[in-house]
C-alpha cells in the first residue's frame, strides 16, 4: 500500500492518462491531439506493456493507424466515428454515462450517487461542462481531480481511499461494459485502439488501488437496476360502464 505514497512520477503517469481519456471521449479530435498522440508512439506502447496488456495493444494498434496519412486525415476520421457512436444522426449507437449502463436511463440515480461523491470528495462541478457527471470523460476527470488532491494535499491516505472508492463503486462497475459495446463497432477502427487503451488503463487502475478504499458487496456494484420509469398516465383497465346513470334531482325538485 505505502508504495503510492510520495511517488510523483506515478501520479505523474495517471494525470496524464485520465486528461487523455477525458479528452477522446468527449468530442472530436483534432490534428493537432492526432500529431501528439503520434509522437514517440511507439515508445508509450512499449512503456505500456509494463502497465497491461490491453493498454499496451490499444497504443500498438493505434501506432500502425498512424503510419499513413497526416494528421488531417486521422482527426477526420476520428471526428466521424466519435459522430458515428456518441452524438448520430438520429440516435447514437452508444450512450456512455454510467446512469443509462446502470439503471436503464440518462441521468438516473446513479448521476446523483456521482454528485454526493464529488461534494465528499470536495470536487466542485464545471460550469461550461457539456455532458453530466456520470460521463465517462468527467469520471476520468473526477479521478484526475482526485489524484491531484493527492499530490497536492498532503493527506495522501485519504485521497487514495477515495480513488479507490470511486474506481469500484463507479468506474469499474460500468465502464467495462460500455468499452465492450464500443468494440463492436467494426467500423470505429480508430476508436478500437482508444477503447483498447481506455480499457487497459482502467483494468490497470483498479488493480492499482486494490488495497484502498473500502470494499463493497457484489449486490451494491449490481450491472443493471432498472429504474421505475414512467410509463404515461394510468387508465382503468374496466370498460365503461353501459348501464344508464341516473341524474341527481335538481335541488327544489
């Protein structure tokens, strides 16, 4: 457990991923995050291996994408298939926030079951942010916060607790799930590599911060709990009745 403690290249490490991930998920990507990304990559994929495997492959795959073309071409493409799974035409293929993978709906339960934790852990909410807080890029976000905290702080103990809380109560439960869904998609080959890495870095996170944090029972971290949805106004299920209705006398009569 205590060697975390004090280790700035490591939190180092995992700010830069988290802001990375944020990034890719929650919009289009430009040449110009295309042209750093493509620096040294191979590099970052063979440092990856030391991290996980799965990290490792996504930066692999993503090095053989970068080949060919120019930086242009790859954010174009990159731009259409983030549209293609998250945004549409009509609906999207993909909705990526915890709520809808846990309980069947956008901004259900478990956004405010993220709100509560970030007023806990003193993480004050975006102003301009576009997505709610159970998104996947402000998660990846909530834990950079939460790693700062750590390396700025003092009290290093108390924020790795946190992050291991937040990992298993809510990143880990739901995020697998919806970076299988996104594999699926044989047309997002670059989103493929991203998926790939995102998926690396959380499995990587989670065994990370497997001694901190408190633990929680398997039904607390249950996939799916649908919530009560609304289903329209209620009707009697009985006819009408056909039998006359007798009027009321009038009164004086």
């Amino acid at each position: 457990m205590g060697a975390m403690i004090g280790d700035l290249e490591l939190a180092a490490l995992r700010v830069e991923y988290c802001s990375l991930l944020s990034r890719l998920f929650i919009g289009e990507v430009d040449a110009d995050l295309m042209k750093l990304l493509a620096k040294d990559i191979r590099s970052r994929a063979r440092g990856a291996e030391e991290m996980n495997a799965r990290l490792a492959e996504g930066w692999f795959q993503l090095a053989e994408l970068c080949a060919e073309g120019d930086a242009d071409a790859w954010a174009e493409r990159c731009s259409d298939e983030y549209t293609a799974l998250f945004v549409g035409p009509g609906i999207p293929l993909l909705t990526p926030c915890e709520s809808h993978y846990r309980s069947g709906r956008a901004y259900g339960r478990h956004l405010i079951y993220v709100r509560e934790f970030m007023e806990r852990a003193e993480i004050a909410p975006e102003e301009d942010a576009t997505e709610p807080e159970d998104h996947i890029s402000f998660e990846f976000q909530i834990l950079r916060h939460l790693i700062e905290k750590q390396r700025d702080n003092g009290e290093e103990e108390k924020w790795l607790a946190l992050q291991g809380e937040f990992v298993r109560r809510h990143m880990g439960v739901w995020m697998p799930t919806l970076l299988k869904d996104t594999l699926k998609e044989a047309e997002a080959v670059y989103f493929e590599s991203f998926t790939k890495i995102a998926a690396g870095y959380t499995a990587w996170e989670a065994e990370l911060l497997d001694d901190w944090g408190p633990k929680f029972e398997n039904d607390e971290l249950m996939q799916i709990q649908p919530d009560n949805v609304w289903k329209g106004p209620i009707f009697d299920a009985l006819p009408p009745s056909t039998e006359p209705v007798e009027e009321e006398p009038e009164p004086g009569n």
